[in-house]
C-alpha cells in the first residue's frame, strides 16, 4: 500500500536516458513489493541465513553487518545465484525462484557484485550489452547502441570510456561502471547491489550514488551492501542488520544513527568503544 511518503512511481533519469536514445523501457505497472519469509541457507555445517524475513519497500534498503553475517547470501539467494535451504522470495506476493540470470532480468532483477564480472577481451560496448538480447529477437537496433551505452555511461562516470576499447585492458574502476551501465541498461525494478562501489574512488562512487537515489526515488527497490557507515546514513531509506545470518533489526531513516547501528552490528565491541 502507498503512503504520502511513499517514493512515487515515475520515471529515474537512467529510465529517460533509455527511452531518449531508442531503449526498451519495461512496462511494469505499480510499485514493486519484495519479501523474504523465513530464509534459512546451510553450508554443510554453517548457517550462512537463519530464518530471515524483510519487507523491502521501494527506496534503497541497505543490508548492512559483520564479516560472515550473512549480507551476500541473501543476496545471491535474491538473485538466484544460489537456493535456500529453507523459506520464500515473494515479488508482488508470488513466490519466485530464479535458476539462471536471465530468469531473474525477465523477473526485473539486476545484481552488481563486487568482484567486477567482466568479459575481459570484449569491447565495453559489447559488454554492456552482454545478455541482453533474447534467443529470438535482438531488442536494440546496432546503430542505437553505441548512443544508449554512452548516455548511460555519461551519467555514471567522470571521464569519458571508450566504448570500443577491450575492456579487460582498463582501470578497474571503469570497468564496475561499465558493469553497472549494464544493470542499468535493463531498468530492473530492483537493483541489488553487493558492495558494488568498492572498487570506486569517492568521485566516481558520488555519480553513482546519485544515480542510485534519483532510481530508488522513481518507485524501484535498490538493495545496498557497503561497509562504510557514512555512505549508509547517507542513502538508506531503510537499513536491516544482520548479526550471525539473522536479522536484529529494521531501522528507517530517522533512527539510522552510526552508534546505533555499530550497536546493532556487533553489541559487545560498541560496549567497548562508546
Ligand atoms: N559457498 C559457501 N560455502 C561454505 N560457507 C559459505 C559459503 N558462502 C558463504 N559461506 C559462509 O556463510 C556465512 C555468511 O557468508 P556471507 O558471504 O553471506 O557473509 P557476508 O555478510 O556477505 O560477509 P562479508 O562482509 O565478508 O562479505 C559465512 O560464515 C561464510 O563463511
Ligand atoms: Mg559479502
């Protein structure tokens, strides 16, 4: 249900970049609901998630704890990388089980890792257009690619990249925003996002960041994992912590504070800093 301070469903900057230069926009009506109900994950004798539900609303919703605390693999779970052992993923209150990358883009699921998932000896174009095209049918003329990726690019980058470059030889910061330009490139109602900033320095992160607001505030879900406390209270509409695979606590944006959530994450070395 939406409430007045509810993001509205509209149109990001990134979904006018892709209808301005002959992109596919989904149609995809309201706005998106996500849910996880009980999500347990066992590694042999690890419990990586233990029975883990959250209301992910639209707006971006940071998963944030410690080393191990289980943050990537809800994610995975999210993103179909890999299955839970136990409980549900709701999107729009259907259960859903993605098995392959593009069962989850066909869902309006995009996810950037941190480990920067390139095709090292193919152009940046062709990288962002990696798997994009159905089997049947190729969705974005040749002549419009070039534009579009640009564009893109543009609003996610300082300096220009080439896109005709091989993109294993670059810096590895453009090549996360070469990844990301392929997220946004399908306009996923949810974006998920593991520590995909990492490899940015502070400049870049703030284009992207910006991005990701103007996203999250256009209707669509942004699911944010960073380590730094300051780049959370900045962009959370929401934050859930992990402690051990379950979760603590779901804070909104008021009540986000650093003390709170180092107290959220790990009580015991709060106790020993405040
Ligand atoms: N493939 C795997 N096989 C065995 N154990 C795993 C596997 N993946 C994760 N784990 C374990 O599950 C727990 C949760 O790991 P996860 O990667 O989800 O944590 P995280 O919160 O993302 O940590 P980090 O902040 O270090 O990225 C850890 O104890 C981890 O060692
Ligand atoms: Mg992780």
């Amino acid at each position: 249900m939406k409430t007045a301070s509810e993001p509205m469903s509209g149109q990001s900057r990134l979904h006018r970049i892709v209808a301005e230069n002959g992109g596919i926009a989904p149609a995809r009506s309201g706005s998106v609901r996500l849910k996880t109900n009980g999500l347990t994950k066992r590694y042999g004798e690890t419990l990586a998630l233990s029975n883990a539900s959250v209301d992910f609303r639209p707006g971006i919703h940071t998963i944030l704890g410690e080393n191990g605390s289980g943050k990537s693999t809800m994610l995975k779970i999210l993103s179909g990388v890999v299955t839970q052992t136990e409980g549900a993923v709701l999107l729009n209150d259907s259960a859903i089980a993605p098995r392959s990358p593009r069962d989850m883009h066909d869902l309006g699921l995009s996810t950037v890792f941190q480990e920067v998932l390139i095709a090292p000896h193919r152009s940046v174009l062709e990288n962002i257009f990696l798997g994009y095209d159905s089997p049947l049918k190729r969705r974005i003329p040749k002549a419009k690619r070039a534009p579009l990726a640009n564009a893109l690019l543009a609003r996610i980058s300082r300096f220009p990249i080439p896109l005709f470059a091989t993109a294993g030889e670059l810096p590895l910061a453009s090549q996360q925003l070469i990844v990301l330009a392929r997220a946004f490139l399908r306009l996923p109602s949810i974006l998920l996002l593991d520590e995909a900033t990492a490899a940015l320095d502070y400049a870049d992160r703030d284009l992207v960041f910006d991005a990701i607001e103007d996203y999250a505030a256009a209707g669509n879900i942004v699911i944010f994992i960073s380590h730094r406390l300051e780049e959370v209270r900045r962009l959370s509409n929401r934050v859930t912590v992990l402690r051990s695979g379950q979760v603590v606590e779901t804070l909104e944006r008021d009540d986000i504070t650093a003390q709170r959530l180092l107290k959220l994450m790990a009580p015991e070395a709060a106790l020993h800093v405040l």
